[in-house]
C-alpha cells in the first residue's frame, strides 16, 4: 500500500552542491566526488529517489530532457505538435514504464512530471488518441505514492481524466488507460477516491458498461475494485462501504454478473470477480447478486476455467462464490446448484495447488457455518476426505492447514454424527500435528479438537 516516506528528502540542488564542494574543495575527482556524496547522504538516511545522480553539469539525465523538450511544447500549441509531443510522451513511457531504471518514475515525480502530463492531457481529447493514450500509460506508471497522487489530485487530474473518457466510451485504448489512471491514482489515497466519487464516476462506469456489450478491460474493473477498497492507513474510517452501496443502487452489481455471464477474457474475468467482490459488502447485495443468477454463472465459470486448468480464475470465482456464501440465504443456493459436487470435482483437478485447495476450503467453511444440514451434505459429498488427502499432501502449507481446521469445525460444531466419520479416518493425528507445526493454526486446531469431542483438546 502506498504511504508517505518517513526517510529526509533533499533538492537536487542541495545534492549538486554536495558534489561540488567534493570536488571543490576536498579535491576528489569527479566520479569519486559522486560516489563519496551518495554513499554520505545515504548513510545519513537521507532518500535519494528523485533525485538525479551525476555529476553537475555533464549529460542531461533522458527523463529531465524529456520533461523539458514536453514543458516547451506545451508553452507552444500542443495541438499543433501533436506529433513531437506524442514521440516524447512514447520516450517517457519507454523510460518509466514499469518503474523505470535508476529511479526514473522519482525523478519524473519529484520534477514536475505529473503535473505536466495533467496539462498536457487538459488540451486534448478523444480525437487525440495517440497522443492522450501515451499519457494516460506514463500517468499510470507515475502514480506510485501519496505524492504523486496528491500532485495528481491538486493538478485537477481525476476531473481532466473523467471529461476524456466521458467522450471516449467507444475507444478501448482510451478506456484501458484511462481507467488505468483511475486505479492508479486511487490506490492508497482516500482522497482521490472521494474526488472521482464526487465526479460521480459510479455512474459513469454503470453507463460504459450498459453501452459495452462485453468490456474486456482489465482496468475498468481494477478501478472499481481500488474505489471500493478502504486501503490508506491515514484513514481511520474509510467512506469505501458508502461508495459500495451508491455503486450497487445504480446497478453495477447487476452489470457485473451480465459481463461473467457474456464471457470475459482471463485477465477481465478475474478482475472482474475481484470487483464484484469489493460490491458486495451487505447481506442485500450479496442476496441481489444470486437473485440475478450470478450465482449459477459463477458455477458455470469455475465449471469452464477447472477444465481450462485456468488456476488464477478458479481462485477469484472461489473466493468471489465465498463471499457470497456468507449470505444465509445464498448458502442453500450453492448446495441447490450443485456446487458442493463442483467443488469436490474442483479440488481432483487442482489437487497439487495448495492456494486453489485454500479457496475451495474457505467456501465449504462458510457453507457449513450455522447450517448443519449443509455440514451434512458436505461430508456425504466427501469434504471430509477432501480436508484430509489436502492436509496429509500439503503439512507445510499453513494457511491450508489452518482454513482446513476451521472448515472441520464447521463441519462437526452442530453434527455430532460428523464426528465419528471423521475420527474414524484419522483427522486427530492430522489437526495435532498441524497444531504442533504451525503458530497461526494453533487456535483453529484447538477449537476444532474441542468440537470433535475430545477432552485434550488444549494440549
């Protein structure tokens, strides 16, 4: 998560300087005078991100020229060099794309670079795809901290963005990188979130997606999913739960189950599961989404990834379906539909993956969660084998271990006769050994110990 630096900043000036008076007067030649400065300042715990480490006055670093040669066309008509500026803009997604090299994104950050992107996208729009998609792609790769968001943010970047992709509905690279700027500027800043909510980009993601008859957009989704996701630790009570609910009166709840039922990509169909998670955050979403049969259409997408070995999205729709299991009503849907069977089945096909055994764990937990007549179902349909071949073939795996323990208790709490059929398969000398093995079983195991009836539960 994105959060201010504690670490002393200095200008690059002051490091310049630095340099200089090395070179001045200790007498150190260039490159020693260079090394001797870094590795000072460093030892100082002074953070040198941003700043450009050379020697004052040789070659101008690629980023601080290309900031420049941007910065005069800009005082110009950017329209009318519509080409120099997008050459300029591909250099500097070139040279920070993915976080750049030898601090480059810092450097772009701490020299104006975000402020500058924001103008130059304020004098375009839709028409000017080349040009605003470069942009939107070194945005997006400068938004890394609560600087950068904030510089983003005072610049009047959440409103010049939304005002492109208002008349850019149709232009899926705009769309892409645009809602990639969303994301990024969203991540870790509860402010920014509450700007673009305050822009009223719920509605306007709602409106995208009704007029999309399939959005295959990874960013859309991931948009939502940062919007909706209460991630700035400066924040002590985030607004995201608030913003849930707008999301959900306007009907992306229901958007989001019609593009899963239309087919996504992989990429969309687990950015899209994340999202519709972050949704759903009360017991009436959850109960909308299966009434809209998204229920059975993320069945039907476990169904369809499992037999495409499709291992990141059998996990999102895993953990998406527990989510919405932890609506009463929904958990007797689950069972109805088959979806104890088509998790069993699941787990033969991934039984060498530990994190996909983890997921499908979780949802048997809450099926069986005040539901005895679910835990029942459950063992009939052979969890409790499941729970033990997964804990016998992954004993250091401890999330695992532990998600199994807590599923087991479910499983037995209210079902007595569950009890013997797992004891007599040998689930004690399992749970104790994950007990022994792992600290953070240790609770999990003892309280399913206990409801399997045994008196030594504690030890």
């Amino acid at each position: 998560m994105p959060v201010a630096t504690t670490a002393r900043t200095i200008s690059q000036e002051t490091f310049n300087g630095f340099v200089n008076e090395n070179i001045e007067d200790l007498g150190m030649d260039p490159d020693e005078a260079l090394e001797d400065a870094i590795q000072t300042l460093t030892l100082q715990g002074v953070d040198l991100s941003g700043v450009v480490k050379c020697v004052p006055g040789t070659a101008t670093h690629p980023v601080i020229r290309a900031l420049e040669e941007l910065e005069k066309a800009k005082a110009g008509d950017v329209v009318d060099n519509l080409e120099s500026v997008s050459a300029l803009l591909d250099e500097l997604c070139t040279l920070c794309l993915n976080g750049g090299s030898d601090g480059d994104v810092a450097i772009a950050t701490r020299n104006g670079g975000v402020e500058l992107i924001c103008s130059i996208c304020s004098s375009l729009d839709p028409r000017h795809e080349r040009p605003l998609v470069a942009a939107f792609k070194v945005l997006a790769s400068l938004l890394h901290d609560i600087q950068s968001s904030e510089a983003f943010r005072q610049s009047g970047g959440p409103k010049i963005v939304l005002n492109v992709l208002k008349d850019a509905a149709h232009i899926v690279n705009l769309l892409d990188g645009g809602f990639a700027v969303v994301a990024a500027a969203a991540t870790g800043n509860e402010i920014v979130k509450e700007s673009f909510m305050e822009l009223r980009i719920d509605e306007l993601i709602v409106q995208i997606m009704r007029e999309q008859s399939k959005c295959n957009i990874q960013s859309f989704y991931d948009s939502i999913r940062v919007l909706l996701t209460p991630d700035d630790d400066r924040v002590l009570a985030s607004q995201v739960y608030g913003y849930a609910r707008r999301f959900y009166k306007i009907g992306i709840a229901d958007s989001l189950v019609d593009a899963l039922r239309e087919g996504l990509n992989s990429a969309g169909l687990v950015s899209a599961c994340v999202a519709l998670k972050a949704v759903a955050v009360n017991d009436e979403i959850c109960r909308s989404i299966a009434d809209n049969g998204g229920i059975d259409v993320i069945l039907q997408c476990i169904d369809d990834n499992g037999d495409l070995n499709n291992k990141a999205a059998v996990k999102a729709c895993c953990s998406l379906l527990s989510k919405l299991a932890g609506s009463d009503a929904n958990k007797s849907t689950i069972v109805q539909l088959g979806g104890l069977d088509k998790l069993i089945k699941l787990s033969h096909r991934f039984c060498e993956e530990p994190s996909v055994l983890q997921e499908i764990m979780s949802i048997f937990w809450v099926l069986s969660l005040r539901s005895p007549e679910n835990a029942a179902h459950a063992v009939e349909a052979g969890v409790g084998d499941f729970a033990i071949q997964s804990m016998q073939k992954f004993p250091s795996a401890a999330q695992l271990q532990k998600q199994s323990c807590l599923m087991i208790r479910n499983l037995v709490v209210r079902n007595p006769e569950n009890r013997t059929i797992l004891l007599s398969s040998g689930i004690e000398k399992i749970i104790r050994k994950a007990k022994e093995t792992h600290e953070s079983c240790k609770d999990a195991a003892t309280d399913a110990l206990r409801d399997l009836g045994l008196d030594d539960y504690n030890m």
